[in-house]
C-alpha cells in the first residue's frame, strides 16, 4: 500500500503501529514485528470507527478506535506473540550471565572433567594393565597395538568401528597421523567400560580390582584408601507455585577418603589420589597377610558410615549453593532443594602399607 503525506488515514495507522511496537521494544529490549494483518485491520478499525463517526464539530473521534473488534483482535495475536518473545528470552538469558560470577563453577566442572593429560595417564596405565603398552614415538604421538588387547575389548572396537586407530595424540593439533583422543573420545569411553565392568564382577583381578593391598615405600603409615562415590538429588521448581512441575537432577562424583593407622580421616584431592596411585609395590605381600590387611579396612566401614553420610550431605550442599549461585547469576527464578542418595557406595578398597615392619 502506497502511503499519502495528507491522507489522514494513512497517518493514523501508522501512529498506532508505531506506539505499539515501541512500547514493546522498550519492555522487552528487542523488536518484536507486528502480525502481518495489522495494517488491513487497522485500516477497517480507523475507517468504522474514525471517519464514519465525526463528532458534531466535524472531528474524528479516535476514542471509539480501541473498542473496535479488529483492534481487540488485533491486539490479543500482537499481545500472545509478545508474550512467546518474551519466554524466548529467559529460556535464552544467558546475555545476563558475567564471567566472573560463574567462573568458580567452570573451574570446578573443569578440574572433575580432566585434562588431557589425565586421558593420556588413563588410556597409557589402562593399556599396559590390558597387555597392550603404547610405544611413544619420537614426534611424540603414540602406536597403539590393537591387536593385544583382550579380544572382547577388540571386539567392542570394531563394532564402534575404532578398529582403525593405530596412532593415537593426546594433545591437539596432532603429530603425525594420529588421532586426537580426548576425555569424551569413543575409545576411552570403551576402556573405561571394559575396566569397571572386570572391576565389578572380579573376573580378573590380577589386571584391576575393587580391593588390593601392597607394601611400598611411599607411606610412611598404613593408610586405607576409600574410593566413594556420592550421589546428590537436585530437585527444581521454576516457580514457587505448589502447582508447579518438579524437575530432578542427579549430581555424582567420586571421591577419595584416606584413613591412616591414627584414625585420622583425610578428604584427598586429585594430587593426592594420582601420588597414592602411582605408588610402587617394594616387596610381594603373602595371600594371607593381604586378605587380613584387606578383612581389616572392610571391617571398618561400619564405624565410618556416620562418616560418610555426613560427607554425603556437606557434598549435596555444595552441589546446592553452586546450582544456586547459578541460578541467580542468570536470574532465573525458582526455587531448589537437595537430598544425599543414602548410603554412600563404597566402590573401592585399598590399603597401602609401608614397606617398615616396625611401623606396621
């Protein structure tokens, strides 16, 4: 439509699409555009309303132009698209977020997700256990012998269709032609699985195993190492309304507890773990001493299941105020609760003993 500079019609739709659409854009921030029929509705709204009811001094009479149908209508489609902008911002609200408020959080996620040098420790130490050592090359990627890992971790390769990776670089960009294999990488996934699945049913515990007991020089005291995993529930209601769907999330992680000959109880953290699993056996422990070594830390779960479970809810509580902190850095609204998954799993049982009888 071609609009007139004197036409008093053409001036009047315009002014009302115009201060709609500013009043929009100033509530919400961004321009949200009119419905396609706004100008023909708008058009017959002026024209019934306006031009055919003057008042008595021959003037239009823009009163009657908001009671008309086609503006009510008009106005509702124009209101509802508004309101779905308005839902698309706060589900994408994430502009509000600052770096420095959420920094701690991504450090934390970071540090549990690993480098990538914790990959090559993993993949490295899981392959010598498997029969199958990585030959590191001078380029400094490594050559990964497929062919003597255990045929049905073979097997899990090929159908994955991983059959082909015979250079493998953990750090990117690759040397050579390697694959870059990184924490989420389908093979270390299928390692991973392997282990904890030979962990879990015993097969072989020669190769790795939930429980173990050595003799080596790196404690200076007995130390009982318990590997837990916590598991927290985070619940979530988006609105303080009783009526409001619940959404849960589950929180997990692993943790490292070790107990020394004093009793005292220390909280590891991951350079504490990676130094007690790299510790060395320096003499062969007799079966017998290894089963009473092991019986012993066994029997001391009992006594630390308090323990546990308040280390179980200080986690949860973490996990909580980080979940909150978020929350509020992006502004979001809600309301949040969490609840520790009693009892704690005990996934693993260690005891490392110093190579020193008269310490024992």
């Amino acid at each position: 439509m071609l609009y007139g500079e004197d036409n008093p019609i053409d001036g009047a739709v315009l002014q009302v699409i115009l201060r709609k659409a500013k009043a929009i854009s100033e509530a919400l921030g961004v321009s949200v555009p009119a419905p396609d029929e706004a100008e023909g509705r708008y058009m017959q709204a002026i024209v019934n309303t306006v031009l055919l009811r003057k008042d008595g001094y021959g003037q239009y009479n823009m009163e009657l132009f908001a009671e008309d149908e086609n503006v009510k209508a008009l106005d509702a489609q124009w209101e509802s698209v508004r309101e779905k902008a308005k839902r698309n911002r706060t589900i994408f609200a994430q502009n509000r977020l600052k770096p420095e408020e959420v920094m701690p959080e991504w450090e934390k996620a970071f540090a549990v997700l690993g480098t990538n040098d914790d990959v090559e420790r993993f993949v490295t130490n899981a392959c010598q256990a498997l029969g199958a050592p990585l030959a590191k090359q001078k380029q400094g990627f490594y050559r990964l012998p497929l062919q003597h890992l255990p045929i049905a971790l073979k097997e899990r390769l090929t159908v994955a269709g991983l059959a082909h990776i015979h250079a493998v670089d953990f750090h990117y960009p690759t040397r050579g032609r390697s694959e870059f294999v990184h924490r989420t990488h389908p093979l270390v996934s299928h390692i991973a699985d392997y282990l904890t699945e030979m962990a879990m049913t015993g097969q072989d515990t020669s190769t790795i195993a939930r429980a173990g007991a050595i003799y080596t020089k790196d404690v200076d005291k007995k130390t009982m190492v318990y590997l837990l995993r916590l598991r927290s529930r985070l619940s979530i209601k988006r609105t303080r309304s009783d009526a409001s769907p619940t959404s849960e999330l589950l929180a997990e992680e692993a943790l490292a507890l070790a107990v020394d000959s004093n009793g005292n109880q220390t909280l590891l953290d991951k350079a504490d773990v990676v130094k007690l699993m790299q510790a060395k056996p320096s003499k062969n422990f007799a079966p017998e001493a290894r089963l009473r070594e092991l019986n012993s830390a066994i029997d001391k779960l009992g006594s630390l299941t308090e323990h546990f479970e308040a280390l179980a809810q200080t986690r949860a509580e973490s996990v909580l105020a980080d979940h909150r902190r978020i929350r509020e850095a992006s502004e979001a609204k809600g309301t949040y609760s969490v609840q520790p998954q009693l009892p704690v799993d005990v996934m693993g049982v260690y005891a490392l003993v110093p190579d020193a009888s008269g310490l024992l």
